[in-house]
C-alpha cells in the first residue's frame, strides 16, 4: 500500500462491538415485542427528509445541529432529528390510507450535532410507539402499561413511573386568570428545587407580574404530594370549578384506577405534579419513569398526550399520545448497575476443531446442536486445544464440546462446562437427545430460538 | 396555520407502512436468529463515516453516488454506500480488541444517489454476515450452510446456490500464461451469453490479443456443465498441473462434499464455472443465490470470500468470507411470488370496546391474552361494533372478541372468527384456558412469542 488511512470514527459517534451490540440488540427485540403485543405496527420513514420538512419543528437547538446539505439533485436535505417530526410528516401523508385508530412504533437512529460530551452522542437511537387519532383515556392506559410491561420484561423492576396531566396546571392558571402568564409562570416554577419556595414567589410576582396570592396558588399545586387519593383530593381543591383542570384530574384517576386494576404494583407508579417535560407540546397526560437504583439518569421512558401531531402538514386533526424508550441513556444504566454481562458471543457452544480429518463430524454435531435452537460455533482451524479454549473464554462460550478421531469413533464428546471447569462424555451418536439435554442444563435454554 | 408543508418523500426514498415493513421486520429477524445460531455477532457502525475512508473503496460509480457534505466542524464526511468499506475500517481498529476468527453480522441500511428506476432505491438495507481472519475451508462451508438455512427459515424452498472459485479461472489463466489480460479476458467472457461462442472467441484473440488455442480453452472452461461430479472432472482436465486452479478444486469438492454430509439436498446447489460476480474483489469462492420460481430478479444472496478486507487501513493480514442477504430485492420478489400476506397489525386479536363503563372488564382480558403471548389490541373507542369490525377487517386482525354487560357479568365472550365469519361463546371467567385454547386454534400461535 502506498499509504494506509487511518481507521477511525468521526467525533460523537460511535462503533458498537459485539459485547455492547448484543444488549442493545436484546432490548430492541424486547421492545418490538412488547409493542407488537399491543397492537402497534413497525414503521420506517427515510433518514433524508426534505429540509423544510425538519426545519423549525424541534427547537432553535434541534435546527441549529441538525446535519443538512444538498444532495446531487440541488435539493436542501436533512437527516432527521427524531422520529416524532418524520411521524407526523408520515401521518399527514398516509392517514387516509392507515385510517385511525393508528397505532405504529419505530425503532430507529436519528443525528444530532450536538457538542460531544459525556453521554451525548451524535447519533443515538429511539424507540417511540405512538396511538394516533384517538382521545380516549384508553390509549392514555395502555401507554403506562406499555412502559411498565416493557421495563419489567427488559430485566428491570425496581422503577416508577410517574405521571401528570398538563390540563391540571392549565386548569389552575385558567382558574386564576393567568393563562397568558404560563410561559415566565412556568419558567420561575422550574427554579422551585434551586432557589426554593421564597425565592420562586418573590420571582413570579416580579417577574410575571402576579399576586403573592395567585403565586401562592401556583406554588401550592407545585407541591402537592402523598398517596393518590391525597393528590388527587389535594389538586381537586385547588382547581374546583375549572373544567380544563377537573376533566384533567378525572383523567389521572381514570389511569391510576386501571392501573391499580391491571394489577401493575403501587409502587411502580406515582402521581407527580412537578413532572413537566416539554410542556409547550404535550397538552394532556405526561409520563416520566426513573429507576430507583439510579434516578440520577433522569428518565428513561417518556412521553405524552399531544393535541394535533400533523397540523403543520395536513388539515386534519390528529390527536395522539406516545412516548419513547432512551435506549441510550437505559444501557448506560445498566451499565452502571452491572447489568450486563461481558458477552462477546450469541452461541454459547462452541465445537473445538480437533481432528482436520473429521470435519464432516464435526458439522454434523453442530447440525444436531442448531436443530435444537442452541447455537454452536465450529472453530474454524485445527489448531491447538489449549489456543482454542483460550478463545472460547476470552468469547464468552459457556460450553466447549471437545472430541478427537478415538471419541468420534466411538460415538462420543466430552462436554466442558467452561464456567466450572467440569467435564462429562456423553454418547452422542447413541443418544443424541442426552447430549441436547446436558446442553440445554448448561446454556439454560430450553426451547427453539 | 398560515402555511402547511406538502407532506412528501425525497425521490428515491420510501415510507413502509405497516403492512410492508412487517414482512422486512421479519426477514430481519430470521437473518438475526439464523446468524447468531451459527455464531455470528451483531455489530453496529456509525451510518457517518470520514470522506477519506469511504472514497476509492468502492467503484467510481458508489464515488459518485454517495452523499457527502461538510460537518458542523467543517469535517467531510460521507453516508456509507455499503457495509463492507466500515466492516474494513471497523476490522482495522477494533481487531486487536476483537480477536480472531472474528464472525459478525450487520443489518443497517446504506446508500447511494443512484437515478431512481423501477426496483432502485436510494435507501436499502443489507444484511451481511463475514467471517474474517482464517482462510479455512469451513467458513467457506459455513456461508453456504447459513445461506440454505436463512432461505428455508424466511420460508423459500425452491432456490440454488450457485458456487464457484475464483482460483478456477485464475489457475486456468496462469497456465495459459494469460494473468496480465485477466481484464480484456473477462470482459469478452461477459458477453457470452449475448454475443455468441464464435464472436467471443473472435474479440478475445482482438482485443486482449491472445491465440485462437488459448480463447478457445478460456472458452471450454465458461462452458463446463453437467453434475457437480462431472463439472469437477471437466475443470481439473482443464486446469491440471496449475497449483492455484487444482487447490480452488480441492476447496470447491470439500464444500459440496461438506453440503451432500450436511443433508442440503443436491438441487439447493450447484457448481456453475459461469459466476464471476465481482472478479476484481473476490479471490476463493463466490456464490450467487437464484430463487427457481423468478430466477430474472437475480442473485437474492451473495458473497464470496476475499484475501485481504483492510490493507487499506493496516497492515495486518485479515482474509475473509461474507456474504450478503438483498433485503429489498428479496422482498420484491416474494410481493410477486404472492407470499406475503396483506396483513396490517402484529397482534391476531381486537377486543371490541362495546360498554363504556366496562374498561376494566376490557382491560383485565387483553391482559389475560397478553400473558399467553398473543397479541390483543384493545379499541379505544366505544364506537358502534359495525365501525369496530369494519375497522378489524381492514387491519387483518383474525379473532375479534365481544362482550357487552350481559355477557361481562356472566363470565363470558363471543369470539369472532373474521376469516369465517363464525362465532362462539367462551366462559372466560371460569375457564380462562378455554379461551386461550380457542385463541391458539384460530391464529395458529401456540408459544408465547
């Protein structure tokens, strides 16, 4: 060569080997099955969109990293920033086909410029479910349900998922004639953990130019706490005589009631006024989940109800509500909670390759050993035993099946658990099912995959 | 709004609904299942890579065709046109972590800004799976097992392997003192099948100025065919005495003698000296898959091994073998052969919502169905049940459930059969399992999934 290039990744991006591919790979198959289960279909949209397409729907921030060009047509293109803006564009485009309700989830990568730092990156992955074209508390029901069936089937059960309803804190400000005030309300609000509860009153009347009464007011919904029953009652005072408010809280009791009668435990969920993500785009109820070995990650599944997803590019109304799995943010989790084994192999048998002569053996033991839905590694080269068990630890392998030409002769292999050190002979021609059943013992699975 | 947006795809590009991205869903999964089952490992790279390691890699024509701008740091970057060039890149950076035999899969879309035409798209997916660092017949073995496998398990029977060796031809060419004309030699060969034996031979003796003795032997060789016995003998006579052409011999009988061992019946495959796919990169074996009920579309899986995947990025030697899954290609030649069914949801079964105050009877069943892995989507709305079947109708669910209050308080439910428009009445209640055991029947699930 006359000269090499040096290989290396762009800035915020990422390779993803084999021990951290595996994971990523298993929760995403954890999520499409969880969503498949409850109606909703896989979608794909392009990663091109054209820019004015992506433009101006995110935020100043989302515009100002997005990754844009010219394509070879002279068209101003984009790589889109999220999966929610591509919906709707998809909705306004399709729904008279998909008809509604529609439910539809998507499992994809999105790009953001954003300044490398510890835990961004610049290409990252979301996997958002979505139930379109519908109003109805039942779609607010399942979303939980979602999330909490989803998390528990991942391998975690230690979460919490909390839950507001946007018309609660609309209804409030409604009440107290202060709904164009919610912009600077809402941002003094925001300091309460900072600066505390004086400091965010004295704020507010400055600021948003209201009375100490109606601050208080304000403040007092932002601190509502206890059981459910306590929220509910607590926030119902507040916001008597509201309709916005009272048809909000209706909500809330309708979701924790199914909840509870669902059977999802009470402390995997929990009412939480101060929940307030995105608040200038969800207009009605608002999940966040935090794990309780680690809420310091923030939350891991969000979302909410929106009132109209496509209004940019269709007249027709589109109501809906979803949310997102970080699956990002919930690997570095289980990372840091040890999780996640340090597995660098899908099969967990791996066939040493013993005798060069007895190749033909050797893929019929391997046949056997896929027929029942274990997955084997073959080693490829006869090479020494010792090197060949060296890789099947440094992979991962948790048996090793081990036979030269006078074991292959007599129909038999010893089976090498490599976790324990222990080996068996078993006779395999004779019984193949011994040999899948001592397999199955050891990798701990038990049926076709 | 003041101005809504055509919502629109960029030329080249798709939206999958539904009912088409289910059908890939799956295909990937197989791939995904199958792979891992042999030992493959997924990997994921960064769909943005540096200019400098993508250009030259490919053709002119991928040079042309890939999208390149300049990034928020003024980088120039590119999208990968395929998954080979990142695998090479990936394999440079990484192999000293990784380890050899390294077996890994990717399955990411790539692209390329070719003029859109019937069939071409400028968004595809491919889905590779290589073995890298040994040069040993098994791995060679392996690809066309896993080929055979991944076809049945998509759900296609009737289809060949086509193999050959490169060394083959190579052999032939060194014998015949013809290795520097390889490139005119292949080039006149290409046009076989269009222009004829006799012009062939005449353009081969112009253009690559060779004896009408040494064309005609070139010739002999593109024409072998007969029975995998026979096209062995028939290439040996030919090339005998070359060591290159008697050991690509040698590989191409212990592969198809590995094949016969391995029960893949002996229509799956077949040696055909006439595949030359990509004869400036392989160096072994290739292979071309042809589907027997639409051999037009084209090879629907290929691949091949090569001698040297990343001397453009180091110097360390890594030979290989791959091959590739053509997802989009595949998928429309199933559309045409009629297997894929017109199917809209994943989940077989839709609980009607009939009594508004009865949610948590609706909820508590959807549970019940969930938990036994059948998919049941609840209706969101207690719309008239015309609204919901039609609705059950046009999705493709197959069992529709109804109960209204009568039917709640005593325990029991209709289920629909849609497909035959045949009810029956269930006790739920007591007998939960009689539901369950009549959901089974009707959409054929029988493990949890």
């Amino acid at each position: 060569m006359s000269r090499r290039i040096q290989p290396r990744t762009l800035k915020g991006f990422r390779d993803f080997l084999p021990e951290t591919m595996m994971p990523r790979e298993q929760i995403m198959e954890t999520a499409r099955r969880v969503y498949r289960r409850y109606g909703f279909s896989p979608i794909d949209t392009p990663v091109l969109e054209y820019l004015e397409i992506l433009t101006g729907k995110g935020s100043e921030e989302t515009d100002r990293q997005m990754y844009r060009f010219q394509d070879h047509g002279g068209r101003e293109v984009g790589m889109r920033f999220d999966l929610t803006v591509p919906l709707a564009r998809f909705a306004a485009q399709h729904i008279h086909t998909l008809g509604t309700p529609f439910k539809r989830y998507h499992i994809a990568p999105v790009w953001r410029g954003e300044s490398p730092q510890a835990g961004r990156f610049r290409e990252f992955v979301q996997c958002d479910f979505d139930t379109i074209g519908t109003e109805s508390v039942v779609a607010d029901i399942e979303t939980a349900l979602v999330i909490h069936e989803l998390l528990l089937e991942i391998g975690i059960a230690n979460f919490k998922i909390k839950i507001n309803n946007r018309q609660v804190l609309s209804g409030l400000l409604q009440k107290l004639e202060l709904s164009d005030k919610t912009v600077p309300v809402l941002r003094s609000l925001d300091k309460l953990d900072k600066i505390g509860r004086d400091a965010v009153c004295t704020e507010m009347q400055a600021v948003a130019e209201i009375s100490a009464e109606q601050a208080n007011q304000v403040l007092k919904l932002a601190e509502v706490q206890g059981s459910t029953a306590q929220i509910l009652t607590s926030i119902e005072e507040l916001v008597r005589g509201n309709e916005t408010g009272e048809l909000g809280i209706e909500r809330l009791r309708q979701i924790t009631q199914a909840l509870e009668h669902s059977g999802v435990p009470s402390e995997r969920y929990q009412l939480d006024v101060a929940v307030a993500r995105g608040l200038d785009y969800y207009t009605g109820v608002i999940f966040e989940t935090m794990l309780g070995d680690l809420p310091s990650i923030g939350s891991i599944c969000s979302g909410g109800r929106y009132d109209n997803l496509a209004d940019l590019y269709t007249k027709q109304h589109l109501p809906g509500i979803g949310a997102s799995l970080g699956l990002d943010r919930l690997l570095a989790a289980m990372e840091t909670l040890k999780m996640i084994q340090p597995v660098r192999t899908p099969a967990p048998v791996l066939i040493a390759y013993f005798d060069k002569e007895r190749l033909n053996d050797y893929l019929l033991l391997a046949k056997l050993i896929r027929s029942a839905g274990i997955g084997v590694e073959l080693f490829p080269d006869p090479k020494k035993l010792a090197a060949q068990l060296k890789y099947a630890d440094s992979r991962g392998f948790q048996v090793a099946i081990i036979a030269g030409s006078r074991e292959l002769d007599a129909g038999l292999v010893q089976v090498k658990d490599l976790a324990n050190k222990t080996s068996q002979e078993i006779a395999w021609r004779e019984s193949p099912e011994d040999l899948l059943t001592a397999l199955r013992d050891l990798t701990g699975i038990r049926a076709v995959t």
